[in-house]
C-alpha cells in the first residue's frame, strides 16, 4: 500500500519524517485504488500524464533509513506555537500598516475592511485545521494544495509564497529603518544589516530558540496592545495634551470617515490582508509541534479570537484618535506607527519612544517568524514526494534539524531593504506590501480549494466527516467556497485605484503581478511533466495535446499516507494536563492553558 504513516520518535527532540510535501494521485489507500492506477497514465485519456510508477517507493520510503540530517525536529511546545500564531499576525501590519490604512481609507474603511477580513482568515484558519491535524506536515498548505487540487498550481503557490515569506523579511528590515528614522536618518542600513545577522543567528541554531524568542516577543506585544487599548480609550476621553474630548470627532473632519471613495475603500484591503498575513503559516508549524493531533486543534479554536480581539480594538481606537491627515502618517519616505501618535497624543514623549522601541522589537518578530516559514516552504519543496520541486540541496538540515541552505537562500531575498536608500523606505515598504497582502490572498484561495478537494475526495472514499480528528461542523458545505469566492472578489478589486482614475504601472504591477507569474509557473510545471503541447494516445502514437489538467482525482487520493500516529509521551503530556486542571489550584492551571 502506497502510503506512509506520520510518526513521531517518544524523545523531546522527536522527529518529523521528510517527506513534507506529498501527491494526492502518486500513492493510495486500498489495493483496488491502487490497481485502478497502475497502468501508465498515457493509457488513458481520462487522467493526467504523470510520469510515476506506483511500485516505486517515494522519497518518504527511500530515505527513512537515513541518518538525522535532512529532517526536521518536533521542538515547539503548544505554548509556543500559540504565541507563534500570534506573532505571526500582530506585526509591521498592525503597528505600521494601519497609518497606510488610515491615510488612504479613512476610519470607517479600515474598521469595515479588518473586520471583513478578519471574518474570511478566521474560516480560512479552521479549514487549514482541519487538514493541518489531519495531516500534520512540514508543507502545510502548499503540500494540501499539491495532494488535494492540483500538483502544478501547488508548484506555483509553493514558490510564491516561498517568495512571500522572503519578500517580508525585506518588509520588516525597511519598516525597522522607519522606525529608526523616528530617532535619526542616519546609517540606517547598517542596523538593518545588524538585525538580519541577529534573525540568521537564532533561526540557525535550533527550532527551539526560534520558538523561545518568539514566545517571549509575542508576549510583550500584547502587553503592549493591552497598554495602548487602556491608553486609546484615556486618550479619547479627554486625557490628552490639549486636554479635549476626541470622541468621533476624526469621523467627521474633511474627507472622513471613507478617504478616497470607493477605491479609498478597496485599498485598504491589500493593507488588511497584510497586517492579518502569516496567520495561514500557523499550520507550517505543525510539522515541528508535539503532538498535533491535540495541541493544533486547541491553538486554532483560541488564538484567533484573541487576534481578532486585539486587531479590531486596536483599529477603532486608531480611527477614533489619529486623524487621517495626520503629518507624515504616510508617505514616500517616512511612515510614522499611528500606536506611537496615540502615546504622542497623550502627552508623554518618553512612553512615545518606548512605545516605538517596542514596535521595534515587533518588526524583528515577524521577520524571525517570516524568516522561519520561508525556510520550511523552501524545505518542504524540496523534499516533496516523489518528485521534488526545488533542488536537492535545500532538503540539507543540520543535526539540530535547521535546513541551512534554505534558510541562507530565503533569507537573501531581504536584500531588498538596501533599495530603500535610492526609492524611499515609505514608497518602498508600501509596495512590499502590496506583494505580501496579495500572496496572502492567494495563500487563503490556495487552503479553500484544498479544503474543497480533500472533504469531497474524504466523502467519496466512504468516509465520514465525524472521522475526523477536528472538522468544526458550522463550515461544512459553505466555509471553502465562501474563502475561495469572496477572497478572490477582494483581490481583483482592491487595485482599483491603480487603474482609475489614472493608471499607474507601479502600483498595478504591485497589485497584480502574482497572477500571471503564478499561471507561467503552473504551465511550465505541466510542460515539464508532459501535459502540455505534446502527448500519446491509446495505441502510443504521438497525437497534439495542447493542454491537460493534473487536477487530482479524489476517488484515489491517498487519505492514509502522513497522518499522524499519537504516542505514548503524548498520552501522558494529556493526562499530566488533565491532573493539573482538576487538582488543587486547578483554576491557575485552567487560566495558564486559555493565555499560554
């Protein structure tokens, strides 16, 4: 049988197998599926023309004999991952993209626009639990996407969200020149250059500093949000330098609440996809996380509300208190964090420098956590199964299980920051923006088609939905096609001011580039695997086959290969939980587990 089951060693430093990306139509799960598919797929008019032989063992069965290198180790504990999760989307977006949402949008518009938002990443998480506890894999998403849908377009969304991952760790390094501009212009470069060795060195020396830096700069991001909420309402109420009730007053001030019309509007969708960005990567951690098959389950039902919690608040109190045509709030060269004008607003410029201190200290956690995803993607590409999508060479891992080559490759792409001396940090970063909100996009499109696929091929193998190990019942039968259908309506639109009232290249290449590059991507990836331009038919005679699909077929999917087996360690971390929650002081440890 053409599968492989997902385990984990019983030491702390458990290991994930290698095969981190896997074919839905390569390998499946009874011998009469496997049968079905083991004439050459030139035989058939009916299937795609993948070059396989089903009796072969895929890298995940040649290559379990190997020695520790070029695997990955299960090192991030639930307290970790959460906060993970958290650091992953409280970032440049919130702390800085919001002065670009306010400038462009309005109040109103960046306080419907993060909601709607909000509301699409929070069904788009689940659905990615779903399959992340399932099938608890390095790849993610893009491993979903190539199993379930369609091996090409997963080629394309690997490499572009590769790109995406790298292209924000540039992002963070330009947004930390602007916050240093809040103190001086000058040699803003080389602390660039300082804080890239600084995330390099921690994401090189094992997963669990990664995850330990993580934990504890997430934390002190929320304290910080907690603080400026409390500051915000004080702020609003009249506890501020001129001493006046704020109230709605910024609603109502020229051009308020929609800046800009309708494409004021729709701008501020690009913004909002990239201040709630890297949510999605939270099921790439699910390849290094103890004992998935609970822990994943847990962080996907709490963490986002407390994201959203934190995100929608924050926004509000910024559009109450900031006006949107507040000096340098965004421009080609500055971009000034509406967080350090509140504390500015209230009267103290000591607690608006730490203020920007610890924006600061943000910036450098979502480029480790941007830095950590781009090299997992670029790992998982390159052991995906059986054929691999990325060269050899990045599937290299040190013995602490770090995927060296890939994390020096992901990492150079941050070069980019240095451009911001010759365009313009604000200009620069606005456009990296633009990038990393679309690729978001397409991240969330991606996880709702592979949701879409991988229920309907678990249903039509016999399976019922109950089977699985965490399928919230609410978004059975509209949560895929409403993320695919309402995603793929923002992304179209939200260039629109790029296009009227007068065209600019720049900002529509910024907006819609992806998509062509995705679609050449995706047709090399068929011509290369003999599905386009050329073909045989029947009896082996050359015929011209201009094009045909390698969309996955679900009656054959393999549904049993990568899920994960629980061992006896992950009964006990259970059972140890269960003992604290029930016994003396059990509210501490019920109050420890909800925040931690």
């Amino acid at each position: 049988m053409g599968s492989t089951v997902f385990s984990m060693s019983t030491s702390l430093n458990s290991q994930s197998h290698p095969s981190s990306t896997g074919y839905g139509t390569m390998a499946t799960s009874s011998r009469d599926s496997k049968d079905s598919i083991s004439k050459h797929p030139q035989d058939s008019h009916e299937g795609p023309h993948t070059h396989y032989d089903p009796e072969q063992p895929t890298l995940a069965h040649a290559e379990d004999g190997r020695d520790d290198r070029a695997r990955l180790h299960r090192g991030l504990s639930s307290r970790q991952v959460s906060m993970i999760a958290i650091a992953g989307t409280i970032g440049t977006g919130l702390f800085l993209g919001t002065g670009r949402s306010l400038a462009t949008g309005g109040p109103a518009s960046i306080l419907i626009c993060y909601t709607i938002v909000g509301f699409i990443v929070y069904i788009t998480l689940l659905l990615l639990g779903e399959m992340a506890t399932q099938y608890p894999v390095a790849g993610s998403f893009n491993a979903y996407a190539v199993r379930f849908f369609s091996p090409s377009y997963g080629f394309a969304l690997s490499w572009n969200y590769w790109f995406n991952d790298a292209v924000s760790v540039a992002g963070d390094l330009t947004a930390a020149q602007m916050l240093l501009s809040y103190w001086t212009p000058n040699h803003l470069w080389a602390i660039s250059v300082c804080f890239w060795f600084f995330l390099v060195g921690v994401n090189s020396i094992h997963v669990k500093a990664y995850g330990e830096l993580e934990y504890w700069l997430s934390l002190l991001k929320i304290v910080t949000i907690v603080v400026f909420i409390i500051m915000g309402v004080l702020v609003n109420v009249g506890v501020n330098s001129d001493g006046r009730y704020i109230g709605s007053s910024n609603w109502r001030i020229e051009g308020a609440p929609f800046v800009g019309g309708f494409s004021g509007f729709a701008s501020v969708f690009v913004t909002a996809s990239f201040a709630y960005g890297a949510t999605e990567s939270l099921g790439i951690t699910a390849g290094e996380t103890k004992n998935p098959s609970k822990n994943m389950p847990r962080v996907i039902k709490m963490v986002f509300w407390r994201i959203i919690l934190f995100y929608l608040i924050s926004v509000l109190l910024i559009g109450l208190n900031v006006p949107h045509n507040y000096p340098n709030l965004s421009n080609k060269s500055v971009t000034t964090s509406p967080f350090t004008i509140v504390f500015q607003e209230a009267g103290s410029k000591a607690a608006a420098s730490f203020m920007n201190t610890v924006i600061m200290t943000s910036v450098l956690s979502a480029g480790n956590h941007a830095l950590y995803a781009g090299t997992r993607v670029l790992y998982g590409l390159s052991t995906a199964v059986p054929t691999r999508q990325a060269p050899k060479i990045f599937s290299w891992t040190t013995a602490n299980g770090v995927p060296l080559p890939a994390l020096l490759a992901t990492s150079s792409i941050s070069a980019l920051c240095f451009g911001s001396s010759y365009i313009g940090s604000g200009q620069l970063w606005s456009w990296l923006q633009n990038l990393v909100g679309v690729s978001n996009q397409i991240a969330w499109i991606s996880i709702g088609l592979a949701s879409w696929k991988f229920r309907a091929a678990w249903q039509k193998q016999g399976h019922s939905m109950d089977e699985l190990k965490f399928s919230p019942k609410w978004t059975r039968g509209w949560g895929a096609p409403f993320v695919v259908i309402t995603t793929t309506a923002i992304l179209l639109i939200q260039g629109w001011h790029s296009i009227f009232p007068v065209f600019t290249p720049i900002d529509f290449v910024s907006y819609y580039v992806q998509i062509p590059i995705m679609t050449v991507m995706s047709l090399g990836w068929l011509w290369t695997r003999g599905l386009l331009g050329r073909g045989v038919n029947g009896a082996g005679t050359k015929r011209r086959t201009w094009w045909h699909h390698d969309f996955v077929d679900g009656k054959i999917v393999d549904l049993v290969r990568d899920q994960y087996e629980e061992q006896e360690e992950d009964h006990e971390e259970e059972e140890l939980r269960e003992k604290r929650r029930g016994g003396r002081g059990g509210w501490l440890w019920r109050a420890y587990y909800l925040f931690a």
